[in-house]
C-alpha cells in the first residue's frame, strides 16, 4: 500500500531533477562553463533532494518542521522558474519545455501526498478492527430493516382482520336492527288494528266484565323498575276487609254474590288479594 504513494513521488522527483539538471547544462552551458553550469544544476538539485530527506526524516519520527518545509518548496519553485524561463527564451518548441515545467512542483506535491497518507496509515489489526466494526453495523441494520418490515407486516395484517370483523360486526347489527324494526312494525299495527282490539276484548271480558285490557308495545332496550305509587290504598286487616265486604252484599237486596261483590269492591278503589277476599266472604257469608 505504501509503495502506491512513494513510488510515484520517487519518480516524478528523479524525472524532475533529470530534467532541470538537462535544462540548466543546455541553458547556462552557452554563457558560462559547462562545469559551472554542472555545479548550478547540482546545486539545485541537491538542495531540493537534501531538504526532501530531511522532511522525510523528521516525518519518520512524527515530527514536522516549517522552515525545512519552506526551504524545500523554495528549492522547488526555484526549479520550476529555471524550468519556465528556458521554455520562454528557447528558440525551439518553447511550449513543450513549458509543459514540463510544472514537474518540480507536482513531484513536491505527490511527496506532500505521501506524507499525509503516512498519517493517517493504519497498522492491519486496525484495519481488520474496522472492517470487523463496520460488518456489525451494517448487520445490526439489516437486522432492524427486516424487524421494521416484518413488524409492518404484522400490523398490516392485524389491521386488516380487524377491519373485516369490524365491517361483520355492522352487517349483523344492521341485519339485527332491521329485523326488530319489522318486528316492532307488525306489534305497532297490531296494536293500532281494530279487529286485534275487539279481539281482545272479547277474550278479556268473560273474565272481568266491563274491563278493556290496555295493551302496549314492549320496551325496547333496557328499563328501570316503577317504584310503587305512594298514593296506594293501603292494605287492610281483616275486620276492616270483612266490614267492607258485609256493606257490599247487602247494599241491595237481594244481597250480591261473590263475583259481583268483588268487581264492585275492586270499583271502589279497595286492594286486597284473591285469597284474603274470598276468606272474608266466607266469614260474613
């Protein structure tokens, strides 16, 4: 991994150097001795390389140092500026030496690139760790994706069921409703008809004479008892039971019978059971 950043930087530093040092012997090789020029070349080169391994010196132990930073990259322009001012007083293709004289600055910049990659590089247990990190969460996730869509799925379907007992539970109380409306219908016309009234009349009043049964419709729903009228006839004792009685047969002559007495007792707003009524008569008969 570390030979993907350095090597790049390592060549782009020798073709640089290469190149200035060629460009420096071409260009000052006419005005001054070539040995001059030599030593000029070798100059700028060597300062630009002794700074770069100094640079990389201080990166091996962590450390970083500004000015040796700014006298590399001065080194570095300086190459580059030989560089341009031979393409810009060449006589023969200026624009191709001008295309290859950014290289001092590109070879400084894939060592500055080196440098940052060198600080952030991770030993390979780090790299397994995350990797090892990064595999949990993705799979605590796909975990939670599946719990989150199998729970949407069971709430769909919950809901579903409850909508259609919902929608059968309406059906029938509406079939309910419909069927105690007929039924509530036919007793109301029941009711209201007079063949059922003269009906009735005639089964009641063989039984207790001049007495029309009153007939209602039955509650529906639900109901609280009546409490007892307090303005009921209170209940009677046996003398005064059997005094009424006595008055009541012989209130005509010929004195009443039984039936009569009762109905004309029960007329007058008196209460007494079936039982009581006839041992009174039977103790003033």
């Amino acid at each position: 991994m570390k030979a993907k950043t350095v090597l790049p930087a390592v060549a782009m530093t020798a073709v640089s150097m290469v190149l200035t040092l060629a460009v420096v012997m071409m260009w000052l090789g006419t005005a001054v001795p070539w040995p001059v020029a030599l030593v000029v070349g070798l100059g700028i080169d060597g300062g630009w390389l002794a700074t770069l391994a100094y640079e990389r010196r201080l990166a091996a132990q962590g450390d970083h140092n500004r000015a040796v930073t700014a006298v590399g990259w001065s080194f570095g322009v300086l190459a580059a500026g030989v560089l341009v001012a031979h393409a810009l007083t060449a006589d023969h293709s200026p624009g191709a030496w001008l295309a290859v004289a950014w290289l001092p600055i590109a070879a400084k910049a894939l060592w500055l690139v080196h440098s940052l990659w060198e600080r952030t590089a991770l030993t390979p247990l780090a790299l397994d760790a995350i990797r090892g990190i990064q595999q949990e969460a993705r799979d605590e996730a796909a975990v939670a994706r599946a719990r989150l869509r199998a729970e949407a799925a069971t709430e769909e379907t919950r809901l579903t069921a409850v909508t259609q007992a919902g929608a059968r539970v309406a059906r029938v109380q509406a079939q309910t409703a419909q069927t105690l409306a007929g039924a509530w219908s036919t007793l109301e016309s029941a009711r209201k008809g007079e063949e059922t009234g003269r009906a009735l009349t005639s089964v009641t009043t063989p039984v207790t004479p001049g007495v029309t049964p009153r007939w209602e419709l039955p509650v529906w729903g639900p109901s609280e008892q009546v409490p007892a009228l307090e303005s009921a006839a209170p209940a009677l004792s046996d003398d005064e039971l059997d005094t009424l009685v006595h008055d009541i047969r012989h209130s005509q002559t010929p004195p009443l019978s039984y039936r009569e007495m009762a109905a004309r007792f029960r007329a007058a707003g008196h209460s007494a059971s079936e039982v009581r009524l006839r041992a009174a008569w039977k103790r003033v008969a």
